[in-house]
C-alpha cells in the first residue's frame, strides 16, 4: 500500500523572484555581451559607431545598477540585501555542502549566492565609475572625463580595462557554479529566474513581492539619475 503524501512532502509552485529582479538579471546579461562585444571589435572603420554602443551600453548598465541599489532596499523580500547578506562563514559553510544532492528549498539567495551577487554589484560599480571618466585616446570619453585631468582619466581608463577581466570573470564563474548545482546537487537554478517560481514545501511561507506601482517609480528616479549623470 502507497504512503500517502505528508504535508511536508507536498510541494507547490511559489513565487520567489519578481519581475523587477528578473529583468535586472537579464537585461545585465544583454548589456555585458554588448559591452564586449562593442570594444572587441571596435576596430576599422566602424570603431566609432562601435565605441559609441559602447558608451550607450555603459548608460544602460548604470541604469540597471541604479535600479538594482534602490530596489536592494525596498524591493521585495527576495530583492532586499538585508535579506540575502550573511556571513562569510556561512556562506562557507554552505559551499561545503554543494556536493551533496538535495531538493532546493531555498527562497532567494542561498548564503554563498548572496556573496557572489554582491561582487557582482561591486565589480560592475567599479566598471560603470570608471567608465564614466574614462577615455581611449581618440574622439571617445566618458560623460565625467572633462571633470578631471588626462592622466586621472588615463588611470581609471586602465582600471577599466582591468576591472572588465574581472567582471567577465566572475560572470563565468556565476555560470560554472549554476551548472554544478543542475549537474551535482540537481537544483534548476535559471528556469526559476525565468519563470519567477519554484517547487516549494506546501508549508513554506510566501515571500512579500512589492507593489509593481513602485518599481514603475524606481524605474523613473533611476532613469533620470542615469541621464542627470550620463549628459552632464
């Protein structure tokens, strides 16, 4: 005779991920891959036109990141750095168990993603504020380059440079890590940052998403933030 399912064992599709943070992730990826791609091949006669994408990408990516500070502390449960930032310890703690096979019952960021997520966010800070006085010796520069001497710019246009080696780096390793967690532990972690959802204990509590209202209005303040820095 079948055990009947126990409560514990029952799992439903929750909502773990809203919109705002959905789009963030994805729009970024877009952005990166522009990024890259209008430098590597900014060479020729369309270098111009290339660097120029390359600056628009660069608005772009600071708009996302404008977004994505504001709605780290009003966003919704899952979007709130306060929520999802432990310990280096923990999140130690919990690559030490990446190995074992287990069902995925956690809501948001586990302990290790959460310290992934915010290099992230400080290794793209650093590259937008670079970029942003930043110059290529020839008819391109930063919206913020005319603030400050050639040799400053010169500086922070190398660490440009460096930092992107950086970025693509930890963007790499973001990919690697969510394939041993498919390929090990047996977790999809993408089709939940597509769809917004995952198979949860019945018992689990649903996080609190926040009004789309406000992100429409997170959206405006970081856009104008984003042209009051981008076209002074």
């Amino acid at each position: 005779m079948a055990r009947k399912p126990t409560t514990s064992s029952i799992r439903l599709p929750m909502r773990v991920w809203d919109a705002p943070i959905r789009l963030f992730h994805w729009l970024l990826v877009v952005v990166m891959l522009v990024s890259y791609g209008s430098v590597s091949f900014a060479t020729g006669s369309m270098a111009g036109q290339l660097m120029k994408l390359h600056i628009w990408s660069g608005e772009a990516a600071l708009f996302l990141l404008t977004f994505r500070l504001i709605w780290g502390f009003i966003g919704g449960d899952t979007a709130r750095f306060a929520n999802f930032i432990r310990t280096p310890l923990e999140g130690l703690r919990h690559l030490a168990h990446v190995r074992e096979r287990s069902e995925d019952n956690q809501i948001g960021h586990n302990p290790a993603g959460g310290w992934m997520v915010m290099i992230m966010i400080g290794l793209l800070a650093v590259q937008i504020v670079t970029g942003l006085f930043a110059n290529d010796d020839g008819n391109s520069t930063g919206p913020l380059a005319r603030f400050i001497t050639k040799d400053s710019s010169d500086t922070l246009s190398a660490l440009h440079s460096v930092n992107f080696n950086f970025l693509i780096a930890a963007a790499a390793l973001h990919v690697l890590v969510i394939g041993v967690y498919a390929r090990v532990k047996g977790q999809n972690l993408v089709v939940p940052m597509i769809t917004g959802k995952k198979r949860l204990p019945a018992a689990t509590t649903a996080p609190r998403m926040a009004p789309p209202l406000l992100a429409v209005v997170v959206t405006l303040v970081a856009a104008g933030l984003t042209a009051l820095i981008a076209t002074r």
